[in-house]
C-alpha cells in the first residue's frame, strides 16, 4: 500500500516536471514554427503551425546578418579572450597561492573584492580611456575582457592549487627546471579540470555579451549579439524575419549545448558554488 | 615564491596590467570625475556634490531605483523559489531526470538580448492571440504599460535564470546522505516532515550562494531590459543600469552619468555585503 502510493506520487511529479519542461521550451518552439511561416500567415495567427513551410526567411535573415561574418567575429574576439584568461589568471592563481606574504594576500584580495564593482560603474571611464588610446578595436576589446575576466578566474585558479603539492615545486626547482617550465609542464597540466571550468563559464559570459561590445567595435566588426541588435532594429514588426534571425543565432550555442552539456553543467555549478 | 622573486612578479604582471587598466584605474578616475563637469574628454570645472544633489531630485533616475529595487525584491524570491523548486523535482528517481535539467537549464546559455526579443515576439504576438482566443482581457496589450513590463522582465528573468538557480540547489541536494533519509522514512516523518527538518536545514548555504546571486545578478540587468522593453513605455520601465548608459552615450551627460555610477556601485555593494553578513550568521546559529 505504502510503495503503491509512493510510485503514484512519483509519477505525478514525472507529470508535473514534463509539463514544465514543454512550458519551458515553448518559446523556442514559438519562435522555430512562426520562423517558417509567411509575413500574411503569421499575421492570421502565431499558434498553429504554418500553412506552408517556408525557407525564404532564414536565407534573407543569414545575408542580412552577415552570419558568416558575425560567427567568425563572435568565434575569434570569445576565443583569444577566454585563451589569454586561462593563460594569465592560471599563472596569477599559482603565484599568489604558493606566496604565503601579506602583500601576497593583499593583492588577492584586491582581486576578489573587485568583482563587486558592477560593469556599469566604470564603463564610461574606460570607454573614455581606451578611446583616447585609439584602443576601441578587437584587440582592446580582448584586454578588457581579460581586466573584467581575470577575478573570478584567479579566485577558482587560487582555489584549486590547494590541491597541487608543494613537493612537485620542489622537484623540479631540484632537478633545474626554470619556474616557467615547472608552471606550464607539471603544474597548469594538473589544473585541467579547473581550466575547464573557467573556460566554460568565460565563452558563456564573452559570447553572449552585449554592451561592452556595443560600446568598443564599429558595425563592421560586430559580434553576433550586437548584429542581432541591429537586424532586430531594421525588422519591427516584421516577424518572419526577426525569428529567422533569432534562430539561426541561437544554432551555434544549440550545437555547443549538445556536445558538451554534461562539462557545460558541471562546470557552471562548480563556478557558482565557489 | 618570494615577493623578491623575479618569476612572482612575471607571473602576476599581465594581470595586473589588466585590472588595473580595466578596472581599477577607471573606477578612481570614474570616482574623482563624477565631482566635476567632465565631458568624457576634459573636466574644467570642479563642481563638488552638485551632480549627486542633482540626481536625487531628477524624478526618472530615482524611479529607475525604485523600479530596480522592486524588480530584485520580486526576482529573487521568484528564482529562488522556481529553482529549488525545478531541483527538487529533477533530483527525485525520474525517467526524464536528465532531459528536464537539460531543458531547464538551456535558456542560460544563450544571451538576454536575443532571449528579449523572442519574448517580445511571445507577450506581443502570442499573448495577442491567446488573448483573442480565450476572449481574456489580461493576455491583451504586454508590455505597453509599466505593469506589464515589470511582470515582462520578471517573466523573462524567471525562465533565463531559474534553470541556473536548480544547478546550485541541484549540488547541494545531491550531497545529503541517503540513509539520512531513509531513516527519517522508518521513523515515520512524512515528505514535509523530511524537508522541513532534514532538506532544508542541510541546503540552507544553497541559500546564501543562490540569493547573493540573484541579488546581484537583479540589480545589474541591462541586456533583457533593452531588448524586451527598451525601458518603455515613457521610460517607466529603464532600469539603473540603463538609466546610466543612457544618461552616458544618449545625453552625452558623462559626469553626471558617472556619479549615477558611483551610486549604483554603492547600493550593489551595500546590498551584497549586508546579505553576505547575514546569511553567514545564520548558518552558523543553525
């Protein structure tokens, strides 16, 4: 009696979680049907599925956003940056961790305490900087993202050596290795599953950023979200368009999402719990 | 490593450099500036508190802090509500477990300006027409008042972030001890029982994570409010964060954009610190 009641309650909240996720999917499943109907039969209704299922939308809306182009921007800007975090805050995080000083610790913490300063306190003096530097380009925009990025990632660095020995440094400072070879053949090597993590967490926050980039690059080489930005600005009411669009910028995470979202989820927890 | 050693110093130059030109270097000049008549080139003038006492009577900007504050009050409690809500169900013995956190987690990953605009399509388009269906007054006109572009962004924010807010209770669930369970179960403790006294008492620092968070994730949103609502309409629903950008590239007001800034950076810090405080204490007394 008890069990019977207790796979009745299991399966009523099987019931209630699939209905969640359907509602939860909705949206995506609104935008895809509505992305192939005609401009006349969305306007007869959005709820039903199209009356004849056409591909002119996505072709316009790819030439119109320079898909090719915004891909290649978004791939490169998300790529270098999120390289060149890993590359210096790992560096960082090991330094300050085998530095037991308190200028060591000061330092660390200066760190950590600016990731309490929102984006929106000092973007106008940097624009401001950068630009009088003639620095409101990609490359700049790759060093902002390394100031902005570098926090939380020396912070998730510093915490993992914890678990690297001491008698490895040792090792290798005994056998002749410079500190620059004992960091990047024994140490970095043994902080994989951290790198992972901070990569993971620096594509989701750089790929997806809008303002920053809004703010530093021109049109022409504009990142995927800012493209959206515009092609959404120049189809109002033109929703056929608009969710074309919108789906065929949404693919590249879809994809990403599919190959590695047993990474993509464990790495995001262990970022936040942190 | 010493702080005499040369490689100490490699080691940490480049990032250094990096916060401190991106970070450090323009929240000083930001602070000083913002007590002047900086145009984003030149400051002539020091102007004193004149730009603070300035912005405390202009009616928009103290609206788009109270507007911040109710949108992170109601966030809050939704997310968290849906996320430990969303855990506790995927974290239960079911077929579909692993498919739902997939599903519920997706919306995270892609950015809040695209995810605007699709729920823009959503509140216009397909609330027009249930509207229209179900002759229900309520579906019709989203977010072409300040009420319904509230519950826009709080709708939108929810479904972004909730699946976010699961992953974080989902680690915490995942590590309480099944014989605890169990033995609560042969004790007779009912499913409330059990969550009251043993779930939740053990997920308590879930809490402090997830609402320090959500906290400070509320307060800072900029992409969803300009892609769904574009702070429409009348302004009624901009947001701090785009008040300051506004104020900034819009107006071309830089100084007194820039004192807006440093405010918004004192209430984000208040905030945080004092709810980090609290949240400690309380573990520590359970």
């Amino acid at each position: 009696m008890k069990k019977n009641n207790e796979k009745r309650n299991l399966i009523s909240i099987e019931v209630l979680g699939l209905v969640l996720g359907l509602l939860w999917i909705a949206p995506f499943y609104l935008m895809i049907v509505n992305a192939f109907k005609t401009k006349r039969d969305i306007f007869t209704g959005v709820l039903g599925l199209p009356e004849e299922w056409i591909t002119e939308n996505f072709i316009e809306a790819f030439i119109d956003l320079e898909f090719l182009k915004s891909l290649f921007n978004s791939t490169l800007i998300t790529t270098l940056s999120v390289a060149i975090i890993i590359i210096f805050s790992s560096m960082a995080g090991y330094a300050l961790a085998r530095n037991k000083s308190k200028l060591s610790g000061t330092m660390f913490f200066i760190f950590v305490a600016a990731m309490l300063i929102p984006f929106q306190s000092v973007m106008i003096p940097l624009v401001a900087l950068f630009g009088q530097a003639d620095m409101l380009n990609a490359g700049g925009l790759i060093f902002m993202y390394l100031g902005f990025g570098c926090s939380l990632s020396i912070f998730l660095y510093h915490g993992a050596m914890t678990g690297v020995s001491k008698s490895m440094d040792e090792a290798a400072i005994i056998d002749g290795a410079s500190r620059f070879q004992l960091f990047w053949f024994i140490v970095f090597p043994l902080l994989k599953p951290i790198s992972v993590t901070v990569g993971i967490l620096n594509v989701i926050w750089i790929w997806n950023d809008y303002l920053l980039p809004s703010l530093v690059l021109s049109e022409s080489n504009a990142t995927i979200p800012l493209k959206m930005f515009f092609f959404f600005g120049q189809y109002t009411k033109q929703w056929h368009l608009a969710l074309a669009g919108l789906t065929i910028a949404i693919i590249p995470v879809i994809i990403g999402y599919f190959f590695a979202q047993k990474q993509i989820i464990a790495g995001v927890s262990e970022g936040a719990v942190k | 490593m010493s702080n005499k050693s040369l490689a100490f110093w490699l080691f940490l130059t480049p990032v250094i450099l990096g916060l401190g030109v991106v970070v450090v270097i323009p929240f000083i000049y930001g602070f000083i500036y913002s007590f002047t008549d900086w145009n984003g080139i030149t400051a002539t003038e020091f102007l004193g508190f004149e730009n603070y006492i300035n912005l405390f009577q202009e009616k928009e900007f103290m609206n788009s802090i109270w507007f911040t504050t109710k949108f992170a009050f109601v966030a809050v409690v939704l997310l968290n509500v849906f996320g430990l809500g969303l855990a506790l169900i995927v974290t239960r013995n079911l077929k579909s477990s692993n498919l739902l956190r997939t599903v519920f987690f997706m919306p995270n990953l892609i950015g809040g300006l695209i995810l605007g605009f699709i729920w823009q399509f959503i509140f216009i388009s397909v609330f027009g027409d249930i509207g229209d269906l179900t002759g229900i007054e309520g579906f019709n006109g989203w977010l072409s008042t300040a009420d319904t572009g509230f519950w826009g962004i709080v709708i939108l924010t929810c479904w972004q972030m909730a699946g976010y807010i699961m992953i974080i209770y989902i680690a915490y669930l995942e590590n309480i001890p099944k014989d605890l369970i169990e033995a609560a179960k042969i004790d007779g403790a009912n499913g409330f029982q059990r969550f009251k006294n043993i779930t939740f008492p053990l997920v308590a620092p879930a809490f402090t994570i997830s609402m320090f968070l959500t906290l400070s994730m509320s307060f800072k949103i900029y992409d969803q409010n300009l892609s769904l609502t574009n702070g429409g309409p009348a302004n009624q629903t901009q947001m701090v964060a785009m008040e300051i950008v506004n104020t900034a590239f819009s107006d071309n007001d830089m100084a007194y954009a820039q004192a807006k800034a440093v405010i918004f950076f004192l209430i984000v810090s208040v905030v945080a610190l004092t709810q980090v405080y609290y949240n400690k204490k309380r573990e520590v007394e359970m």
